[in-house]
C-alpha cells in the first residue's frame, strides 16, 4: 500500500501509548476494514432490525398504532437531514475524532433505547441514534477513501463495503428475529454495544489522524441543507403514511425543496461550502448519485412488501423471513467481490451498471409473477438475479460517485453517497407505499388481495429500475480503470 508522502503524513494511524511493539505485529488495513465496516453494518442493520420488533415494542411501552411508525421514523429523519453537516465535519473536524465522536453517540443511543421505559424515552433514543449515524457513516467511508488510492485496493475495499451495506438488510431481519425470539426485544439496541465495542477499539487503534482545517464554518449551509433535506424526508414519511395530496405532504415538500435551492445558492457564495459543488460537475459523477437512490428505493420497496408477503401470506415467523433472505445476501457478497477482483479491469463501468441493473430488474419481474400459494423454491431465483445485480450495482456506482475526489473533500462526497442512498429508501417507500394502495384499492382484505397489490409493486419497482439502467448507459463513460485524484484546483471537472 502506497500513499504520497503528503498524504501519508496526513494520514498517519494516531499514537497509542504502549502498543508500538503490537502495532508492528498487526495487519492495520484489516483493522481500518474492520472498523469502516463495522460502523457501516450497525448503520445499515439498524434500518431493519428493529422492524422484527415492532409489536413486542407496542406491547411492552404501549405505543399507539399511528405512533409506532415513529420508532422507524424518528431514525429516518434525523440520520438524513444531518448527513451533509455530519460528513462536513469530519472534513474540517478531523475525521478520525468525528467517526469516533459519532459511534459514542450511536452506542449511548442504542443502551439509551433499550432501557426505555416509555415511548417518549424509545423516540429520543432512535433521533439520537439517526444523530451519531449521520455523523459517523459518512466519516467512515471517507476514511476508508483516504487510506486506499484508487484503483485496486480501493475497488476491493469498496466491494466489501457494497456487500455489507447491502447484506447488512437481510442479516437485521435474521438478527432481529433470533434476538425477539429468543430473548426480548430490547436486545435488537442492546446488541450494538458489543459490536459498537469492537469497532470503536479497532478504531482507535488504527484510523488515521486528520489535522482540522482552518477557515470558517458554513452554517448557513448547514442550516438549509439539514432543514431542507428533513422537510422532504419528513414529507416523505408523511406520504408514505397518509397520502400525496395530504396538506402536510405538499407543504412538506415544496418548504423541503426551496430550502434546498437556498442551499444550492449558498454554496455557490461561501467561502468553505458545507458541500462544494465541485462534486456535481462531473456528469458520470452526478448520475452515479441518481442511480444509487433509483436503485435503493426499488430495493426498499421490493424488501418492505416482500417482508410482509412471506409473514402475511406465507405465515413464515421473524427468524424464518430473515433466513429466506439469505439467497440474496449470498449473490450480493459474491456478485460484489467477483466485479470487483475481475470484472471491473474487463468491462466498462457503463456496461457493468448496464448489467447490474438489468440483472435486478430481470428478479424484479420474476417476483412480480408470484402469488398467494407461492413455494419459497419460487423465490430463491429472483433473489439470486437481485442480489447479483444490486452486488454488482452498488460496488459501480460508489467506485464512479468517488472517483477524482480530492482527500479534502472525503468526507463531503461520502456525505452526498450516504444521502443518495437513504433519501433513495425513502422516496422508495413512499411510491410503493401510493402504488400498494392503489393496487388493492376496492379489494377485501385477504392473502389474495395482499399478494396481488405486492406483485403491481414489485413490478413498478422493476420498471423504476430499467429507467435507471437507460439512465447508466447513456451518462457512464466507458473508462475501465478509476484515474488518480486531482486536486480542486487541477480538475477542472470538479469546479
């Protein structure tokens, strides 16, 4: 692993009184892996492992059933509306203390929730969570961008980067339904802390140190980029929850998005933009972002209704969904690390997300044809043609969103991944949510009905995602290996 010399004295592992002679003996990029995605697992598994424990939650602190929703909510909100503050602050903070700093907040957060004692206590306990992830996730992956050029071991770093986000779903729903099962629901908080453990000693042993960056903070920026992103996802929960049409949806919506035309407007003033713009000029750059949040909310959808198809209508218990999963999680990890070490030096980046989202698609559509009697043998092929295309997908479109980023704007472009990709579950969410319910609009309540509006919503999925396949083949370039950063000032690309 070779770094410039600037860059290396820039990056150097933190002094730890003591384990000098320890230092020497062990593998440090293995425990910047470990810590990178360890942050990246409890971020992600978060998102779905507390689903699993849902009505024990409402049993045991009496949550009402229009209330309940905000245990997921309360998450969404907070950890999508401060990513771009979040990722800012390990570029001017010093990212090794922000990852740090964020991970403590996630942890306090987790055993914070599961001794909740009423649902007041639970809901501050999930903001506080969405809170330290925000901060953390996108320090982490700018570390991860710091530590490994471009090239090869960037790519193989991210592969593993693209299964865990991705597997990471599937093992919540596993996790959550062994730890319901055969212990409480409280354990689906209480679990973060030994891992969070681990991953903060691994942290500390290993990450880089980042010198703070002098200059002043944008806090206008911060400020209509944090409230304009919590507007829409805010307006988009409420969607998903009520209607399109509903006064608070609308009004949601249009203050969300003239916040964040102020914003746009902001950066292109400050002296120290909380997101430079820079990062949107490169066309393969921009769309990468487009796709990833077209490619999660065809996932999110897919997962949301699959998940209450194979519990509703195929009468499978927590633990058992989660295990159906496992087809998928397996061709993501294999599909990821087989683009990674051999397919991305053969083929073009626009022909690899060509494939990868037609591949998605293609199990989409299979999944589509499925229906109240379904046999689980029927599931396993379109799970495999998911998993392999969203594998394959993620792995390209993080290796083209980051490409010829500067160090210094590390963590701003991990940010603007990290926000692509939760405001992608959302919006997701949202249409499958309109699109279920106009599906089963006027049918009486049974499987039947159940499986025929979660095919329709699949299939919409599926169509979203061919839009996005056209989307990659005409911005993508066809360049095969990444190029070595530039600095702001050398790229005119960036500007």
């Amino acid at each position: 692993m070779s770094l410039s010399p600037s860059v290396e004295r820039a990056y150097t592992p933190a002094p730890i009184p003591g384990v000098g002679w320890l230092r020497s003996r062990v593998n440090i990029d293995a425990l910047i892996l470990l810590a990178v995605l360890g942050c990246q697992l409890m971020v992600v598994v978060d998102a779905t492992i507390v689903n699993v424990a849902l009505p024990d939650t409402q049993r045991s602190l009496d949550f009402s059933t229009s209330s309940l929703s905000w245990v997921l909510n309360a998450y969404t909100l907070t950890f999508g509306g401060l990513l771009l503050l979040g990722a800012r602050l390990g570029d001017i903070l010093g990212r090794r203390g922000t990852f740090l700093g964020g991970l403590t907040v996630f942890l306090a957060a987790s055993a914070f929730g599961g001794l909740a004692t009423d649902s007041s206590m639970l809901l501050v306990a999930r903001a506080l969570q969405g809170v330290g992830a925000a901060v953390a996730a996108p320090a982490a992956l700018a570390l991860l961008m710091t530590r490994f050029p471009e090239g090869p071991q960037r790519t193989r770093a991210l592969a593993l980067f693209t299964a865990v986000s991705i597997g990471g779903f599937s093992l919540g729903l596993v996790l959550g339904g062994a730890l319901v099962q055969w212990l409480d629901w409280r354990w689906v908080f209480f679990v973060n802390l030994p891992i969070g453990a681990a991953v903060a000693l691994a942290g500390m042993f290993s990450l880089p140190q980042t010198a703070r960056r002098s200059g002043s903070f944008d806090l206008q920026g911060a400020l209509y980029s944090t409230a304009g992103i919590g507007a829409i996802v805010y307006g988009l929960v409420h969607a998903a929850e009520q209607s399109w049409s509903s006064p608070v949806t609308v009004v949601a919506l249009v203050v969300g998005g003239t916040l964040l035309v102020a914003f746009v407007v902001t950066e292109t003033r400050a002296a120290a933009p909380i997101t430079p713009l820079r990062l949107f000029a490169s066309v393969p750059r921009s769309s990468a972002h487009v796709g990833r949040l077209v490619m999660v909310a065809g996932f999110m959808g897919m997962m949301f209704f699959l998940t209450q198809y194979m519990q509703e209508v195929l009468h499978y218990g927590p633990l058992e969904t989660g295990l159906a999963y496992l087809p998928m999680t397996a061709a993501t990890f294999a599909s990821s690390q087989i683009t990674a070490r051999i397919l991305v030096s053969r083929f073009s980046n626009r022909t690899l997300l060509l494939a990868a989202f037609s591949a998605a698609a293609a199990g989409l559509f299979w999944l589509s044809t499925l229906d109240a009697h379904t046999a689980y043998a029927s599931l396993v092929g379109p799970f495999i043609l998911v998993g392999a295309g969203g594998g394959m997908a993620f792995l390209s479109l993080t290796t083209a969103a980051l490409r010829g980023v500067h160090p210094d704007d590390a963590g701003a472009a991990s940010g603007v991944v990290n926000t692509a990709q939760q405001l992608g579950g959302t919006v997701g969410l949202a249409i499958m949510v309109a699109v279920f319910g106009a599906a089963t609009r006027g049918l009486p309540s049974s499987s039947d009905a159940f499986a025929h509006g979660m095919t329709v919503t699949v299939l919409v999925a599926g169509s979203l995602l061919v839009a996005g396949g056209v989307l990659m083949a005409v911005t993508q370039g066809e360049r095969r290996e990444p190029s070595a950063p530039l600095t702001p000032a050398a790229n005119p690309a960036q500007r």
